[in-house]
C-alpha cells in the first residue's frame, strides 16, 4: 500500500492539439478525435485529499496498482470506536464509463459526508477509462480493488495494526457493501456477481445509485421524459457514452450494459447480497431500474427501492435541481439506515 497525493491523469485536456477531426462528442466534456485521442474538458475542479474537509473526517489518497493507475481515496471518521468497528463502503464514481474522478470536488464532498454522517469509512475508487481502456477494464479493476481490501483484511488480522487513526485498523472487513451511482453503481452490480463471497470478507449489502444499465429497446421514460437544460444525462449522451464503453460493434444488449437481456445470467442464478436501488423521478433511467428492481424481486432477491420526487440524473454530487441539497440530505439518511441494520 503506498500513499501519494493524487492528480488524476485522466483527465487529459489538451489545448491546441492536432489530433483529427472529432468522431465523438459529449458537449462540455469529453472528444473522441480521428487518431484515437481523447480530450476530458475540466468541467469539474480535482482536490486534493485534505480539501474542505470538516472535522469529522479524515482522507488519504492510496496507490493500488501503479502499472494500470488504479488508485483510491479512502475517508475515515474522527469518531471514538473500537478495533474494527466501522462499516466499509467500497465506492466506485459515475461519468458513463468516460469521465469523472475519485479526485473530483463533487465526489469529494459528498464521500465525505457520507463517512461523517454514517459513520463508515469510504474507499473511493479511481478506475480506468473509455475509449481508452473499453469494458471490461472498469470491472476488471473492481474485482482488482476487492483483491487489494481482501490482502488488507488478511494483514489486519494475521499482523495487525497499531495506529488507532488507520483506516484499515477501524475498518470491519466482515462488513463490506458495493456501492455507486450511476456507471459507478453499473460497476458495482457486476463486481458483486463476479467476487462474491469472498473469505474472509462479507459483502452485507450492495447500494446502486441511479445505475446506468442500457438496453436496445426503449423505456417510457427514455423515450418520453425530456430533459431540462441542467441534465446530467439525455439519451443522446447515454448512447454516446455505451458506444465509447463497449466492445467495438456491441450493441446495448451486451451483457456489460444490460443486465436482463437475453445474453446475460439469468438473474435466478446470481448469488447477490441484499441491495437497495435508489431512482430518481426525473431520470430517463428511472423506468430501467424499476424494471430491474422488478426483476430480481421476481427472483427471490432482496431489493429495496427508494425513489426521490423532483430531481434527476446525479442529483446528489451535481447539486444540478433546486431540490438537489434536500433530496441528498434524504439520499444521506437512507444510506445511513440502510448499513445500520447490516
């Protein structure tokens, strides 16, 4: 394990370049040019670990796998606890697949919010990119970073650790949970079906955010509910960013994208922890999670949906509705209740 102050290398704007024509665009935030190189605009600031932080947490920036840049930052509570005490959420960011950083300030402050306010410490992981680096590589890299937690688990408790500050000290390896929003929550969902269970952790839950899940045929909502100016995600955007993650000449009902179609598990099949989706109203996603949650229910799963009225796609890192700060102050409170009572 080694520390670094982490810039994100990813996120690689360059002005001035020659690079082609441009082949792909999502406006404001990522080119995909002709000779195969990509620009990331940034549309958001990275931080680094120690910024805005309140007292109540702490953060550190984490070296995975130098040779693929995996990289995580982990956020712990200042409060008094025992030796393995605290719940761990492994937490993997949205951005389709393309965009977006475990540096970023969006996921900054709310990871850190959500350890202080549920008392949990956060792995907050950083994850190849599309088009460079098209799936599987994201979900290789999560099972990569399960593999990393279960050597911490076994160090903890074949060699211990001394410092009462340490995450890995405070952490509760027997009480892991999945979580993400939206292609982070993607991740998520197909880390949990390919690691689990996993000895000597226990993964107990498993949290999808607004999961960014695809398909060939549309939903209601993706075919009808219009987005406002603010959106984070019009089905426009989605298809481009399916078409920068999958295998070149995949459809939306590959496997990676759409967790119910025809080529996938069948979900009967699937070993998953107890999961709760949350959906947002105004998300042209909405219809697609219910369907899923519908599924796994359908299955014997255990699935608890909650929905928030009023906000959209990303709402509680994009602050992007003017329901945004009550709504993720809800969003908080849920995820709290929910590693309380695993």
């Amino acid at each position: 394990m080694g520390a670094l102050q982490m810039s994100d290398s990813r996120q690689n704007f360059h002005l001035g370049k020659t690079n082609g024509h441009v082949i792909e665009e999502i406006q404001g935030l990522v080119r995909v040019y002709s000779n195969g190189s990509v620009d990331r605009l940034p549309v958001v600031p990275d931080v680094p670990c120690s910024w805005a932080l309140g007292p109540d947490v702490t953060a550190a920036d984490v070296a995975i796998d130098r040779a693929s840049g995996l990289s995580a930052r982990i956020y712990t509570p200042r409060v008094q606890g025992n030796y393995k005490s605290l719940p761990l959420i492994v937490y993997f960011h949205g951005g389709g697949f393309c965009v977006g950083s475990a540096t970023w300030s969006c996921y900054h402050q709310f990871l850190a919010r959500l350890s202080s306010s549920a008392n949990c410490v956060v792995v907050s992981v950083n994850y190849r990119l599309a088009p460079e680096h098209r799936l599987p590589a994201a979900y290789d890299d999560g099972i990569a970073m399960m593999k990393w937690l279960k050597h911490q688990a076994s160090y903890q408790n074949y060699h211990g650790y001394h410092d009462a500050n340490s995450w890995v000290y405070r952490s509760n390896f027997d009480r892991i949970f999945l979580a993400g929003d939206s292609a982070g929550a993607t991740i998520a969902y197909y880390v949990a079906t390919r690691v689990l269970p996993i000895d000597p952790m226990y993964i107990r839950g498993l949290i999808l955010i607004q999961p960014f899940f695809g398909g060939e045929n549309r939903t209601v909502s993706e075919k009808n509910l219009a987005q406002p100016p603010q959106s984070a995600l019009s089905l426009a955007t989605s298809d481009c960013y399916w078409r920068l993650a999958l295998p070149v000449g995949s459809t939306r009902d590959h496997p990676w994208c759409n967790p119910l179609g025809k080529g996938s598990p069948r979900v009967e099949s699937l070993y998953l922890p107890p999961m709760l989706v949350c959906v947002s109203e105004l998300d042209i996603l909405r219809d697609r999670s219910m369907e899923f949650c519908k599924a796994l229910k359908k299955a014997g799963k255990t699935v608890q949906q909650l929905s928030y009225a009023g906000v959209g796609h990303a709402f509680q890192v994009l602050n992007n509705y003017p329901l945004s700060q009550i709504r993720t102050n809800d969003l908080l409170a849920d995820l709290k209740n929910f590693l309380s009572t695993r």
